[in-house]
C-alpha cells in the first residue's frame, strides 16, 4: 500500500479548494456590491441578474470545488465514484493511519496506557458434578455448592 499520496490527486485536492474560494468571493461579491450601491438609484432589471448569476454561479463553484477536492483527497474509490473496495483501501491508507496516530497522541498526552494485548482472559472451571462455569479460585461450586 502505498504511504503517499499521488502528485495528481494532490493537483486535484488544490484546484478544488482554488474553485471553492473563486466561488465564495462571487457569492460574497453580491453582498458587497448590495452595501455599496445602498441608497443610489439603480435600475433593478440590469442589477438583478448580474447578482443572481454571481451568487448562483458562487455557489455552483463552491459545490463543484468541494466534490473534486473530496476526490482528489480520497481517490475516486476512497470517495465512492469507483465501486472498489480494494483500491478504496488503498486510496484512504493515509488517512486511516494519519487518524490512528492522532489517537494514539491523544491517549499519550491524556497519559492513558494502551495495551497492544485484548482483553484479559479469565479461566474457568467447570464443575464436575453440575457442570457450572466457576472462577478458578472458586473452592465451591457456585450453582450445587459442592466443593472442587
């Protein structure tokens, strides 16, 4: 598996967020421009269609931006476009283990011991009379009372 990411879905991660930014200035223009021509007489019919295509146009952007920077971060697998959970494996390495050891250095700094062993086993013993699952150090059966 590969522990980098590909300098094309770097490009592409990086034209996302450049369209996302283009299409918020645009949609922010419109506000803008509103405070500005605030108390001057406009004409209404050429204004409202430049701020409608403006903000629509804005938001188009930062839509379209946004989907191809989650494509560019994750791969087209990773990001559900291409059906393959192997190569979504792949693709989405990084981050699992980016996201593993921020965990881990939260726990160190939150001083919480982690163990790499699974939970601590505890043995049984089962009773020869009944049958009953008893602690080890039972020295009586917990369901008959018969003494081991």
């Amino acid at each position: 598996m590969s522990r980098q990411i590909s300098a094309g879905r770097r490009t592409t991660y990086y034209l996302g967020i450049v369209l996302m930014i283009i299409g918020g200035l645009m949609f922010a223009s419109v506000f803008v421009t509103l405070a500005m021509l605030a108390g001057r007489d406009s004409d209404p019919e050429t204004i409202i269609p430049s701020f409608l295509l403006r903000a629509f146009g804005g938001i188009a952007l930062i839509a379209t931006g946004g989907a191809i920077r989650a494509v560019g971060a994750r791969g087209l697998a990773g990001s559900g476009v291409v059906l393959d959970p192997e190569r979504a494996r792949q693709e989405l390495e990084p981050y699992a283990r980016m996201a593993g050891g921020m965990v881990k250095d939260a726990l160190d700094e939150a001083q919480v011991k982690t163990g790499t062993g699974g939970p601590e086993r505890i043995v049984m013993v089962r009773c020869p009379s009944c049958g009953k699952l008893n602690e080890e150090d039972s020295k009586f059966c917990q369901e008959c009372g018969k003494k081991f």
